[in-house]
C-alpha cells in the first residue's frame, strides 16, 4: 500500500507523521521490524488492524468513565491488550518499552487529540495502565 492509502485507513496519521518516525526512529530494530512487516500488508489488514486499536481504546474509554483505577487489573489487561497489538502488528513491544511509547502519545498533542477523542484524559489513563502493567511483572 503506498502512504496515502495508509493515511486514508488512518486519517489521525498524516505523511509528515510517517517521515518524521523515519527520522526519530529508522536506525532502530524496532522501525525495521515494523516496516519489515509493513510492506507485506494490504488495505484489508491496514483496516484489521485500526479496527482492532479502535476496540481496544473504547474497551479502555468505557472503564476510565466507569472511575476503573489504572491500576485496577481489567484496565492492566487492556493496556497489555495494546501492547500486544503492537507486538502482533508492528514489531516485539515489551511492557518497559510500551511504557515509554504511552509516555509518548500522552505528551504529544497530536498523539493526545488521537486518543483522547475516545475520551478525555485517556492517553494519559492508558500511560499509567502500561505503567501499573510494567510494576505487576
């Protein structure tokens, strides 16, 4: 798929976005992996996946409007569900890492509005779930 078919499955991720991950990123194993794998999926997996993410964040949206502590062991299970789906999609994501990639997307606005459009204050919840995960090792 090239990017604009990428960007049109994920429309919160724009060109400048993906050249930018290449830049931060693209001596990593961990880039290489995820566009190893990349380059193998059609728009039907594209979609797979955003429909999984998609899941995930309302399954968290719903307990952080509940009151459901990030630490609460559903809310752990859901942040590993996510850390899984990296693992699955994009490349081995450990709960350390994944702690420091919900770091990330709590701080940087653009990774916040994404996320936070399922509910407000959710990057930061799913940062301290991946947070409370890590601690439960």
């Amino acid at each position: 798929m090239s990017l604009k078919e990428i960007v049109d499955v994920f429309p919160e991720i724009n060109e400048d976005m993906l050249a930018e991950s290449g830049q931060r990123w693209g001596d990593t194993e961990a880039y290489r992996e995820s566009m190893r794998r990349a380059k193998n999926y059609g728009r039907q997996d594209w979609e797979t996946m955003k429909a999984e993410q998609d899941a995930i964040y309302t399954e968290a949206a719903t307990l952080y409007s509940q009151g459901i502590l990030a630490n609460d062991p559903h809310m752990i299970a859901v942040a590993d569900k996510l850390r899984q789906l990296i693992d699955k999609w994009h490349y081995p994501c450990s709960k350390a890492f994944h702690v420091t990639l919900t770091e990330m997307t709590s701080t940087d606005d653009r990774f916040v509005n994404n996320i936070d459009r399922y509910g407000a204050g959710l990057a930061s919840y799913i940062h301290d779930a991946a947070r409370a995960n890590l601690a439960s090792e």
